[in-house]
C-alpha cells in the first residue's frame, strides 16, 4: 500500500516568540519610528507581526528575511533623538538592537531595526529568529497551507480597532473581480460586506475563508476533472474510481512497484478520511468534489518528491562528484562597471546556500593600508577585506554545514597579502582549512576529500607557490619575523629577485616548451604589466578571471550603471564610455607571500594547459578557471575530455568581462559537462539565476548536489552533445498540460503560461510551448490547453521543467523550476516564485504532468505486449477461449503436435511487424522486407560462387583444346619417328644387301675362275687350284662375316641411338605437356577464382546499393509521414522530431551497412578460404600428376633401352641368314 509522506516543513517556533515582547522599531530609509510594537511569530514561523497602540498590524513573511544580527548603536542624531524620547539612551543600546534583513532578492534589501528594552531580551529575540527563518522546506508547502498563511495574514494585518478591514480582503480578489461580486460573496457567508466593514476575528476563521476563495474562484477545472472521472453519473467519488484515478493519472508508471506500490481501497479510504468533510460521504467511503479539491491542494499532491527537500544523497564522494553553488564577483550590487561594493552581498549569498564567493583583492590605499575588495579600476565602491571575512564567519554556516571555498582575485602586494591571511587566520580560526586533512595527501593521483570530511571547513582557492619555493620564503619569512625585520614583507626582496635570476633561465627555457593553444586567461592577458616582485611562472599556480577578448566587450556595452566610487555618475554618456575604453584590467598578482600560499590545499588553481597534460599530471587538487566562452570553446572541440577532467579534478566557470550588466550566462551548458563551480552573478535574479537556485534548493539546499553517476566513474564516457539515450540511463517523456492558474495577479491583467525544458543541448526545449492569452482575468484564468509534449528526455537527471507566468506585457508574474528527476506525475498546483526564487504567497498553475518512459516510434505495441501480457494471448490460447464459451474445456482438448510452428513463429513475427511499424516508423521494417525480398536473387548468387572441382575445370573449353593440341604435337612427332625408323631400316637394309651381293659376286667370280680351270685343264689337274679356290672362298666368307659383324654393330649402335633420341624427345614433350596441363589447369582455377570474386563484390555492390536504396526510400517516407503528421501543431517539433528521425535512422542504417558490410566479408572471407582450399587440392593433384607421369616414363625408358640391346628393335635381322656358308663340296 502506498504511504502517506509526512511533510515535516514546520520548525519549532519557541513559546516566548508567539507570545510577544515590546519593541522600539525604526526603518533607516525612509526614516521610521514606532515606540512600543507588540512583536510576535505565528506558530508556524509563516510571519513576524508587530502592531502598536492606535497603528495597524504589520507583517513582514519570514520567508523574505534573509538575516537578523545584532544592530550597531545608530550615529544618527535624529535617531538617537527618538530613542532618547521613547526613555532609551545611547549609553544603554548597545546589545539592545536586532536588525532584521529582508527582501524579495539578495540586492534590493530592507532593514529594520528591533530595539529592546535590554539587551537579554535582544539576545533571547535574535536567537529565537534564527532559529526560524531560512526555512527552505516552508517555501513547499502546499496551496492550501498556501491559502492558510495568506489567512493568516489577512487576520494579522488589523485596523487600528484590532479588526480585519474588508478592503484588506478585497485587494487579495481584485482582479478581474468587481468589488460589487465580493461584497455579494462576503453577505452570503454572513460576513460584514460593506467598503469600509470591519470583520472582527472571531467570525473570519479558515474555513470561512476558504469558503469566500470558493466563492469568487470557482475551481471549475477541477470540477471537470471530478466529472471526468466518475462519468458525470454521480455528485460523488467511489474507493474504486478513486483507486484507479490515483493508479493511472496520480502515480510515475517507471516507479518501482516495491518501494513505491500501488494505491489500494485501504490507503484510499485513509485519503477520505483525512480530506472529506461530509460525514456522510466518508461513512459510505466517497469522496465529494469539495474533499477531492482539498486532497488535491495538499502536501500529498506536491509537483516534487518531498523527501528530495532534505538531505537525500551520498555526501561522501571526493569534491569533484558535486555540482557546487558558485558566486561571481560576490561584492557587487549591480553592474561590473561602475557599481557598489557590499559586505552584505557575501552574507546574503552565503545564506542562500552558495558555497562559493569571490574576493576581488586590492591594496588600501588609505593610511591604515588595509586591503579592500572591490572590482579592479572599473569605478566601483571599496570594502574592507577584514569585514567581508567577518560577514563569512557569521554566515558560512548557518544554512550548510558543508565548506565553503573563498576564491581570491588577489591583486595586493605582500605585506597586504599577509594582512589578509592573518585576518582569515585569526577570524576564521578552527573553520580554516589550513593544512590537509589526514589521509588526503596534496599528491599527485590521491582524490579530493569529500564534502562530509570537510564539513564547517573554509577553502581558501588562491595561487601558491611550488612546494619548495614556499618552504624556502617561508622559513626566511620566520627568521625575520623573530629578527623583528619586516614583520609583513615576506622575505627580503634583493634575496628573492636573486633566487628568482637564478632561475629564470631554467624556467623560461621550461616554460617555451609548454606551448599551448589555450585561450590565455585573465592573468595571462596582463601578465606583463605586473613586474613588481614577480616569481617565475612555474612556481606559482592559477589563472585570473579575464581575457583579452574580455577587456574589448566593456566597450561594447549600451547601458552602464551611472555609478561611480560612491554612486557619482559621469556627466553624460560619451563621458562614461571614455572611461569604459579607457579601462584596463590589472591581472591578479604572481608574486605571492608565503603565509597566504601555506593556507592553500585543496583548491589549487594552475594555468590550464590542455586536457591530456591535466590528464598525465592526475594531480587532483589542481582546477582552472574558464570564462564562459573559453569554456564553450572546449566544449565545442573536447567536450568528452572536458567530462572526463571533471571526473577528477573541479573547474570554475565565470561569465566573459563583457557582461558590465553582470547578466548571465546560461549555466546548464556547463553543468552538462560536470563543471563543478558553475559561477554566476547572484545579484541578477535572471533566468540563469533561477535556474541556479532552483535546481541547488534540493538536497537539503545545502549548495551540494552529487553528479549523475556516469559523470563521476571513470569507467563511463559521456557525450554532453548527444542526442541518443546514455548507457544505463532511461530516457522519458514528459507531457505538461496547463488547465488554470490562481491568484496569479491582483491586477486586471491578461496571461500566458510558458513551459520550458532544459538539459542535454537535445533535451532543451524554450520558447516553444505557451498557452493562449487569458485577457483580463488575472485570478483564475483558465487557460485549458492541449498537452506540452516533451516526447524524448534522453538524460532525466539533468533536466529541469520551468514553469512560468507572464502578463500581457511579458513581464514575469511568477516561475518555478522543477528538477525533472524529482518530478511527481499527474495533477498537480505548481506553487511559483518571483524571479528571485522567492516564494509567492497564492500564486498557483494547475497542470497534469504525464511521465513515462520513451518508446521509440514503432515499439509501442511491443511495450504494450510486455506490460499486459494477456492481452496479446496465442492463437491457440484465444482458440481455447473462444471453444470454453462453446462449453468444451481444456481439459477436453488433446495435446497434439504442432506441424506449422515455423509458420506460426513466422506469422508473429510477421504480425507484432505490423502491429508495430505505423507510417510514421523508423524501424528496420522496410529495409529488411527489401533484404527477404532480394532473398532468392541471394541464393541464386550465392550458387554461383560454388566451388570448382578439377574435373570441372578438366572440362573446361580450353583445357579440352590443350589436351588435343598435345595429342596432335605427340601424333605428329611419333609419326615422324616412324619415318626415321623406315629410313633408317631401308638404309641399313641396302647396305646389307649390297655387302651380300659383293660377297656373292666375289665367290661366283672365285668359282667360275676354277670352272674355267677344270674346262680347260681337266678336273684332274686341278686339285690345287680347287684348294686355293676353296680358300680363298673360305677366306671370302670370313672375311665377308667379318665385315657383316662390323655393319651390323654399327647399324644397331645407329638404331639404338635413334630409339633413345626418339624416346627422350617423346617424353620431353610429354614432360612439357603434362606441365601445360598442371600450369593451365592453376591458371584455370586462379581465372575462375577471380571471376568468382569479381562477381560476389558484385553481388555486395547490388546489396549495399539496394539497402541504400530502401533506407533513403524509409527515410524519405518517414519524414513525409512527419511532415503530415496532423497531432504535431508546432514547427520546431516537427523540426525536432524530423532531426530526431534522422539521428534515429542514422544509427540503425549505419548499423544495418555495418552488419551487411560484416556478412559481405563473411562471404568473402568463406570465398577465399574456399578457394585457397580448391588451390591446395590442385596443387596436390598436380604433384601426383607429375609423380605419376615421371613414374611412368621411367619403366618406359628401361623398355626401349631393353628394346634396343635385344637387336634393334625394329631394325634388319636378316643380313646373317643370308649370308651362306660353301658346302664341302
């Protein structure tokens, strides 16, 4: 059950300030004295009443009193006169006086002097007072304590006859209100209703009251609303309408459900209890119009979580984490040329919660050489340096006890520089931070302390000398000191200008090599003009607050405050802007006096050089200060570096010295990239100040607020400039609609309700969102607009809402500032401030605030599904409902396989598809519909990259032709072997005959000579011629063989020599054919391969270029659908929402081409991986190729050789066969 929060805004108001104590009162200007006031607090601190015999009440709300102290003994003769008549002597004022601090801001300030009769009474009084004002939670109560208090004031604001004047009432309805219609309202309640009618108290009680603002403003909206709600069927509210209204308009769906649950009939009937009236109504447990105006006009339907007034978070991180409350240029009143000089300003900007002061540091020039504040030579008034530390240690800590950082702009020679850390030393005493706390050393890489640890603790921010430089002077200092020599100056000067000469070489040469590209600062600017006494650059640290470019602006200013030293202004204004060109800034001084720079720790400032110098150093303690545009133009170029310097270290911001007018920048910028001391002018209730103030009023106001936790963990990175959500952060939406405003003007005026957002550069929404002009009705003008829709808030925790009010004139009537992270959701009273953050008494804006969280276009339906499940059932499941009504029950039907649940699983797909993606979408719908369309044309593409076999490529049309051009070359040159052989065969062949014939021809001649010789002689006496004959032929025959040996030797060395010719040409060419093969057959593959490749960037192109296509085509489409989008009324939205678009489809189109680009190299990859593989296997069928063929070409070559030995091979055999031997005979 949701609990009821308890508003615990009221303080204790002691029982002696309600009961009163006598006075003497008196304003200085005008002069006013009243003797013997009745002085009183209510019992809810709301107003400090006083009233005298014979005079009217007066009042004055504690929530404008900004300071009460003791009160000097005024000089004033005229004053004192008044108090000697009224029986008090001069003698006896002192500690009798109270002064008491008031105003609607810091600047325009009223003081009023309580004098009492002794001085225990002054002290009881003064503490008492304390004790009750800077109520910071008072300034949140709710409308309806709103109304209690301007009750209350009307009933203290008496006649001289101790009665409430009916004018008085009047005032408070004047608007658009004629006084005719009061009159009528006032005699309807019973009430005395004449002009110059008294009413006495008795009858004016709250609820009579509250009846009249009912009366003559009729809260119509919110009896709409109650209409809305209960169907207009009924005059009253039931637990169950109640219950749902507080459920779905009334509570932030993104809460958690445990730490925040829903409401239920039980908390409802308590909320009927606590605001119903009818007893009737509450019996039967509803709630009448009347009970739900009350409950929405209480602390239960505060705009803010009211747990987020107090102290609600970690005060235990280093410095850094924190935004810090900065002042600038504290002591002005006014402009920065020209203007006053106060002591009271630190007061009052310490009292309102600011951490950070400023202390522009000069030399007196009067005889007492006391160091003043003032603002340089820009013509304004002086103060004392030791009252504006006194008026520190009075307010350092009265409304924070968390420490406070003096920034010096210290101008002052040394002895004054002394002076000045003396009097901080002896006035501030204990609350001085003058040495590091115990665990946080000043090195380098040790963090900042946290808040906690340095609670009641002044820092002094001030440039200090290198360590050993310090210790040095310091111990000089001393020595002098006890010598009694120049008890202030620090050192001897002829020392140090020797010490410095001794190491201005080094420095100088050190300091060429740090060339930076830094903007320099103020101090840099005038560096040269402060020769006196002056330390190398090194040894000291920090920057001053101005630059060159500052120096110009102060021309270029139109209008000047007229004051000078004391409020003289020139005689005209050509004069005053002579003195404007004439002015020069005088940067703060290098030359720093030892005892001063020994009380600097933890707020260092060093010239900045550049983000990753700062970043190499890790010294912690180190910060710089930027002026406005030197810090634009980082966070122009380095804007993540910046964040991330912030991490660790703190930066100060400060407006550009062109702003003599001492307006403001706009701080949000800066706070979006975790500056920490975002400096303003608290003197300028502007925009800029509100925002300060209202954003620095939660966590207890105490000037702390931690921040956000990717801008302090090193692991995160931030972009203050983008425009798509943060990791680990939410975004939301906020939709703001403006039904009326209340009392918004006493005045018959017309208004206008402007609604803004700030944040991240993407989140700022200004000048956009306005109501309608409501003419003469400054009471209760109804205004009844469409929704403000805030539709993307990518970073809730650094956005704020502002509300504001203005009159026809557009002057700011009222303002609010609400912290979007502590926003409640739902209908709510918007309690405005004036533009000082100051509360107004009844102005109220009545809206409904609608937070969630952002759903991109296209994904509410998938939002929807997550959130109620039951309303996007299965078929199957709604098919059961539909039979149970049928009466078949589930236990009736048999569980059966699914055979389409593929098509079913597509079919949601496909529907969440449609039910997600409208016109307007900017999903991925359309580009990837393009993708499944182009889906077969894929395959098909895809086929074609297939791998290439070696049979494929054996196939292929050329290596075909090779293989048959080879089988020619080894046809032609076999057939050209065949021919030798016959040649060679038909030679050898005719050598053989013809020695056979020789043989033949000799042997015949041998045997026809011995014929003859038997013829003639007788066979009888020839017997020895035939044994020469036989001889002879024997010998013819051996002779004969020889020589056939001898041929036949020599023919078959010719054949073999042939064969072995032939058969190495032979396998010569094979050897040279088989390795065409191999070569074309890789050159094949590496073609076939480069094709391949060719055509799947081909196909990548075509892919890559028809996603384009479908994305430009989506784009075009989507912002189409924007532009006719009829619900978006206002241009910069639409304009938004298109730059939105585009922002949104960039990303999902970048990442859509980064996932086809990575599947392209998928395919590529697998392609080559593919092809290096069909390279390995050729290669190895190759190598087996050539084993193979040289294999077989070795058993080849032994079978010719053997061929040949055998006889030739084919060559004659029939040489010895013919050759015959002679018979015996």
């Amino acid at each position: 059950m949701t609990k009821s929060y308890e508003f615990n805004w009221q303080k204790h108001v002691p029982d002696f300030l309600q009961e009163g104590a006598v006075f003497d009162r008196l304003d200085e200007d005008p002069f006013v004295f009243e003797s013997s006031c009745l002085f009183k607090v209510d019992e809810f601190g709301f107003f400090l009443t006083w009233k005298s015999e014979g005079k009217e009440g007066q009042v004055l709300e504690c929530s404008l009193i900004n300071s009460v102290r003791v009160g000097a003994v005024p000089k004033d003769p005229k004053i004192l006169s008044s108090l000697e008549a009224a029986g008090k002597n001069e003698a006896d004022l002192e500690g009798c006086i109270i002064c008491v601090c008031s105003g609607p801001d810091l600047v325009n300030l009223s003081f009023m002097y309580m004098v009492a009769d002794n001085a225990d009474t002054a002290k009881k009084w003064l503490e008492g007072l304390k004790s009750v004002i800077h109520n910071f939670k008072a300034n949140n109560v709710c409308p309806m304590t709103c109304l209690k208090k301007h009750w209350m004031r009307l009933s203290f604001l008496t006649n001289v006859n101790g009665k409430i004047p009916v004018r008085g009432i009047t005032r408070t309805f004047g608007s658009g209100k004629t006084e005719k219609g009061i009159f009528q309202a006032l005699k309807e309640l019973g009430l005395p209703s004449g002009k110059n009618d008294e009413i006495d108290h008795s009858m004016f009680t709250f609820d009579v009251f509250y009846a009249l603002t009912q009366k003559i403003c009729p809260r119509t909206d919110i009896e709409e609303l109650f209409k809305k709600i209960n169907g207009d069927k009924t005059d009253y509210l039931t637990v169950d309408q109640l219950v749902s209204f507080l459920n779905e308009n009334q509570r932030d769906p993104r809460l958690n459900e445990i730490l925040f649950p829903f409401y239920d009939p039980k908390r409802v009937m308590q909320i009927i209890e606590k605001y119903e009236r009818d007893e009737d109504l509450k019996k039967k447990g509803r709630m009448s119009s009347d009970g739900f105006c009350r409950y929405l006009m209480s602390d239960e339907n505060a705009p803010v979580f009211l747990d987020r007034l107090d102290m609600c978070q970690d005060m235990d991180q280093p410095l850094a984490h924190y935004f810090i409350s900065s002042s600038h240029n504290t002591y002005l009143t006014g402009r920065q040329f020209g203007g006053k000089s106060s002591v009271e300003m630190y007061r009052q900007v310490l009292l309102s919660g600011c951490r950070c002061v400023e202390l522009d540091c000069w030399d007196g020039k009067g005889e007492d050489q006391e160091p003043i504040i003032t603002h340089g030579k820009a013509m304004c008034t002086d103060i004392l340096f030791k009252d504006v530390i006194q008026a520190i240690k009075e307010t350092a800590f009265v409304t924070s006890e968390y420490p406070v950082i003096l920034s010096f702009e210290n101008h002052c020679s040394k002895p004054q520089q002394y002076k000045m850390a003396k009097y901080c030393e002896d006035i501030f005493g204990e609350l001085l931070l003058k040495q590091p706390l115990e665990g946080f050393p000043i090195e380098p890489a040790r963090p900042l302390p946290s808040p906690n640890d340095l609670k009641r603790k002044i820092l002094i921010k001030n440039k200090r000398l290198k360590p050993e430089v310090e210790q040095k002077q310091l111990e000089s200092f001393k020595r002098h000191m006890e010598a009694g020599e120049m008890s202030v100056q620090g050192g001897d000067d002829e020392n140090e200008e020797d010490m410095e000469n001794a190491d201005s070489k080094e420095v100088n040469s050190d300091m060429k090599t740090r060339n930076t590209s830094e903007e320099p600062s103020e101090q840099d600017t005038q560096e040269n003009s402060v020769k006196k006494d002056k330390i190398p650059d090194d040894e000291i640290t920090e920057i001053s607050e101005a630059t060159e470019a500052d120096v110009t602006d102060l021309s270029e200013a139109s209008d000047l405050d007229n004051k000078k030293k004391g409020g003289d202004a020139p005689e005209d204004a050509d004069a005053e802007q002579q003195l404007i060109a004439s002015y020069k800034y005088e940067g703060a001084t290098t030359n720093i006096h030892p005892y001063l720079s020994a009380m600097v720790n933890y707020a260092q400032p060093v010239k900045f050089q550049s983000f990753e110098i700062a970043e190499e150093k890790n010294i912690h303690h180190n910060m710089s200060s930027f002026n406005e545009s030197v810090g634009l133009g980082y966070l122009k170029t380095n804007a993540i570096e910046f964040v991330n310097y912030n991490k660790r270290q703190m930066s100060r911001i400060y407006p550009k010295g062109g702003r003599v007018d001492s307006s403001n920048y706009m701080p949000q910028i800066f706070w979006n990239a975790g500056c920490q001391m975002v400096s303003l002018n608290f003197q300028t209730p502007d925009l800029a100040m509100q925002l300060n103030q209202g954003k620095f009023e939660y966590n207890g106001a105490c000037g702390y607020l931690q921040k956000p936790d990717f801008m302090r963990r090193s692991d995160r990175m931030f972009d203050p400039f983008s425009e798509t959500p943060v990791d680990g952060v939410i975004a939301a939406t906020c939709s703001v609609q403006v039904f009326s405003g209340q009392f918004l003007s006493d005045k018959k005026i017309g208004t206008y309700v402007e609604v803004d957002m700030y944040g991240l550069p993407t989140d700022t929404i200004r000048k956009e969102f306005r109501t309608r002009m409501v003419m003469n009705n400054g009471l209760n003008p109804a205004y009844n607009e469409e929704p403000f829709v805030f539709r993307k808030v990518i970073l809730p925790d650094l956005a704020v809402l502002r509300i504001a009010v203005y009159d026809d004139n557009n002057k700011l009537i009222g303002q609010r500032i609400l912290p979007l992270d502590g926003l409640q959701a739902g209908y709510r009273h918007i309690s405005l401030r004036n533009e000082g953050n100051k509360p107004l008494s009844l102005p109220t804006v009545f809206c409904n605030i609608v937070l969630k969280t952002y759903v991109p276009d296209g994904f509410g339906a998938i939002v929807d599904a997550l959130s109620d499940p039951k309303k996007f059932l299965s078929i199957a499941e709604k098919r059961a409902d539909q039979m149970r009504a049928l009466g078949i029950e589930t236990s009736d039907i048999a569980d059966v396989p699914n055979e389409s649940s593929k098509n079913d699983k597509k079919g949601k797909v496909n529907q969440v598809k449609a039910n997600v993606t409208p016109q307007t979408s900017s999903d991925m719908g359309q580009t990837s519909t393009a993708t499944q369309n182009n889906s077969s044309e894929t395959k098909k593409d895809s086929a074609l990259v297939n791998q290439v076999t070696i049979e494929d490529l054996k196939q292929m049309k050329s290596y075909v032709k090779l293989i048959k051009k080879q089988q020619k070359e080894l046809n032609a040159l076999k057939k050209r072997h065949a021919k030798d052989h016959n040649a060679m065969q038909k030679s050898h062949c005719t050598q053989v005959d013809k020695m056979v014939a020789q043989h033949d021809k000799e042997k015949f001649t041998l045997e026809k000579l011995l014929e003859k010789a038997i013829k003639k002689r007788g066979e009888n006496n020839c017997s020895e011629l035939k044994k020469e004959t036989a001889i002879k032929v024997e010998n013819l025959t051996t002779d004969h063989k020889a020589k056939v040996k001898d041929i036949v030797a020599q023919h078959t060395k010719e054949w073999s020599e042939m064969i072995n010719s032939h058969s190495t040409e032979e396998q010569e060419m094979k050897d040279a054919h088989v390795t065409q093969q191999c070569e074309h057959l890789k050159k094949l593959l590496s073609s076939v391969q480069e094709q391949q490749t060719m055509q799947l960037k081909l196909v990548h192109e075509r892919q890559s270029k028809e996603m384009k296509a479908n994305q430009a085509k989506t784009s075009m489409e989507n912002s189409k659908a924007i532009s006719q989008d009829k619900s978006i009324k206002n241009k910069a939205e639409r304009e938004r929402r298109v730059r939105e678009l585009n922002s949104s489809n960039t990303k999902k189109f970048l990442e859509e081409r980064k996932r086809l680009a990575m599947k392209h190299s998928k395919e590529l990859e697998q392609l080559q991986k593919s092809q290096r593989e069909q390279l390995e296997k050729l290669e190895k069928f190759n190598e087996q190729l050539l084993k193979s063929h040289h294999a077989n070409s070795q058993s080849q070559g032994q079978g010719h050789a053997a061929d040949a030995e055998a006889g030739g091979g084919d060559g004659p055999q029939t040489s010895n066969s013919s050759v015959t031997t002679p018979s015996s005979n």
